[in-house]
C-alpha cells in the first residue's frame, strides 16, 4: 500500500506545485499540462507490460524490479534545469508506481468473493488517498519553507523506504496458480482478445473519462484557479486541496457499500457521470472565493462513484479474464488522465490567444468529455448477463 500511497502523491503535485514550477522554468499553460500528463501517459502506456509481467514472474519480482524508477525520477526532478529533464523525470516516475494500483486491484479480485469486491475497492482507494492529503497543505507549506525542488527531493527519500520496505514484506507468489503457464506471445493475444469483445469499447470509454476528470481539477487546475482567479494564497489553496483529498478518502469506500449489483450499477455510472459533468460546468462558470473552494469539495465527494467501474469490470469478464481486465482498464483510465491533462493544456492556451476565461474554458470542456462519455456508456454494448456473477 505504501507503493499506491505515493503513487496518489505523484499524480497530484501539479495541482500544488504547478505555478511554482512554471514560474521558475518559464512553462506555457500548454507546457504545464504536458507537465501533469507525463506521469500518468506512463503509467497509462505500461499496464499492459505490467499485467504480462505480474502474471509470468508474480508480484515481489514485479514490484521490487520496476519501483526503483520512481527514486531516480524523482530525484531528477528536483535536479531539473529545464523542461525536457522535468518530463523524463515524470516518466520514470510513472513508470516506477505502474504496478502499485494493478497490485491492489488483482489481489482483491483473486483473494476475495465479487459481491465483496466493490465495498474493498472502495476502502483501497481511500486508503490510497491518503497520497492526496499530503499534496494539500502539508506540500504548500513545504513549498514555502524550501521550494518545488525540496517536495521532490523528500519524495525520492519515501520512495526508496517504500522499496526497502516491500522488500522486507512482500512474499514470493506463485504466477499463474492453477494455470499453465503462458509464453509472452500468449499473454500479449489474451490482452488483444479483449478488445474485440463488443462491450470493452463503453466500459474504457468511461473509464478514461471519470477519475481523469477529478483528477484533472485536483491534480492540475485547483490550485491556478484559486490563486489566479479568486485570489487565494498557496497555502489557502492548499487548504482546499487538502480538505478535497480528506472527502476524497471517505467517498469511495460509501459508494463501495452502496454499490447497486449488476443489474443497476449502469443506471447509477450514467447518473453521476452527468451529475459530475454538470457540476464541473457550474464550476467554470461560477465566479467568487467561498462557490469555487465549494465546489471542488461536492466533485470530490461525487466522484467517489467512479469505484463502481471496477466492480463493473469485475462483472463484465469471466474469471479467466479478471487480471487482464482490470489491466486495461487501469491503462484506459491512466491514459485518459494523462491525455486529458495533456489536452486541457491546450485548451487553456488556446484560450489564452483568445482572451477567454481559461477555467471556465477548461472546466467546459471537460463537462463535454463527461457527457460525451455517459452517452457512449449508455449506447455501446453491454456485457452478457452470465459474466454478471455478483
């Protein structure tokens, strides 16, 4: 857990440490989002790798060979003199916390009945963000006693206890237990095969759109938007954030118990998804110090939802095809944060050349991703019943 602890960490230090960093490196708002979308399009494009691995060579070998990455990424990007360096440090540091959150997803499934499944989902992930908490006040704070750099340097020293730590405590496994095991062209079909099943394309699509829209305010625009357009300090956006991460921690283990079963749990995704969307455009548009600290907390706590997703992929696939489901899964909804952080970059620069309000531009936008993406949830295939076992 320490592992997906400072993977929650890493994925949000934008949201706190982007205005410091674009100041001293001179970044674009298009440049910023290049900044917070490194780490996940790594993240993102690894999976794949991650889930053959975890399933020919088992957890401790995984874990112990790919965590070392986050060390040296985030010691680089405390080192950093330029652009090009901070980006390769974030990638080496997506792809160091690849495996934490796909190690938590494909132990519970294969350790725990699917009626269980949501409810421990849900406490994983707020256990998780617990990440999130330290990227609010507490790095604001440290920001202003040191700089950006020192954030960086800290967390390479927890990254590197977190490795001797799982080095001391997680077991060998055996990789395929009660499979035969699969040759590396095997594996890579089996992953293939699961794109031609007709409801995989819905289920991705909302996957890439949901924790990538929150992920999007907390890690990247929360704090500009506080301080640029409503004034605050950076520790009085760090308050926010760190408030917004708290909520975040209860919310998903609430929609974890409160999980509707398979026959419902679809109804309730397109319902909060388009909630979701709504309050992010009223969060756009809204203007004044007390409505923009509000509503971040209200998404916070509404997307809590988004556990129900992997209950739903757990629901979808028969057990053979559970890891390699719950891995591409993780790759869509990686990847959609980082392209998502990455294109509302761009959105804010074109908004910027146009003279618009580039938070209500941005937040716009991403009311559209989520409608858009509730649409194609409610109209792509679903799943047959017999894959529905809980």
């Amino acid at each position: 857990m320490s592992g997906f602890v400072l993977s929650q960490a890493y994925r949000t230090l934008a949201g706190i440490l982007g205005l410091p960093v674009q100041a001293e490196l001179a970044l674009s708002p298009q440049e910023l989002g290049v900044f917070a979308a490194m780490f996940h399009l790594a993240f993102g494009i690894t999976q794949i790798g991650m889930g053959v691995a975890l399933d020919m060579h088992g957890v401790r070998r995984v874990i112990l060979a790919v965590s070392p990455f986050s060390v040296v990424g985030a010691a680089m990007s405390s080192l950093a003199q330029d652009f090009p360096w901070l980006l390769l440090g974030q990638a080496l540091i997506g792809i160091g916390c690849a495996p934490a959150f796909l190690v938590c997803t494909l132990l519970l499934a294969r350790a725990f009945p699917a009626e269980r499944f949501a409810a421990l989902s849900g406490m994983v992930l707020g256990v998780g963000g617990l990440g999130l908490v330290v990227t609010g006040t507490p790095m604001a704070w440290l920001i202003e006693w040191g700089s950006w750099r020192t954030v960086f340097t800290l967390l390479a020293v927890a990254s590197a206890l977190s490795w001797i730590a799982m080095f001391a405590v997680v077991g060998r496994d055996a990789p395929a237990k009660g499979a035969p095991r699969e040759s590396l062209g095997q594996a890579l079909r089996g992953f293939g095969g699961l794109f031609l099943l007709p409801h995989t394309a819905g289920i991705m699509v909302l996957g890439s759109l949901v924790y990538a829209a929150f992920l999007t305010v907390r890690g990247l625009w929360l704090g500009p938007m506080l301080i640029e357009r409503e004034g605050y300090t950076l520790v009085q956006s760090g308050n926010v954030a760190l408030v917004m991460s708290l909520v975040a921690l209860f919310s998903p283990p609430l929609f974890g118990r409160l999980d509707p079963g398979p026959l419902r749990r679809p109804r309730w995704l397109i319902a909060g998804t388009l909630a979701l969307a709504a309050l992010f455009l009223v969060l756009g548009w809204a203007r004044g110090a007390v409505i923009s600290a509000v509503l971040p907390l209200v998404i916070a706590a509404l997307s809590g939802f988004a556990v129900l997703q992997y209950a739903d992929v757990r629901s979808a696939y028969p057990p053979s095809l559970t890891g390699r489901a719950m891995s591409v899964f993780t790759m869509a909804m990686f990847l959609g944060i980082g392209i998502m952080q990455w294109v509302t970059g761009l959105v804010a620069a074109f908004a910027q050349r146009m003279g618009w309000d580039i938070f209500a531009t941005v937040y716009t936008f991403i009311f559209g991703c989520l409608a858009a993406g509730a649409a194609a949830y409610a109209w792509l295939p679903r799943p047959p019943a017999q894959h529905a076992p809980d």
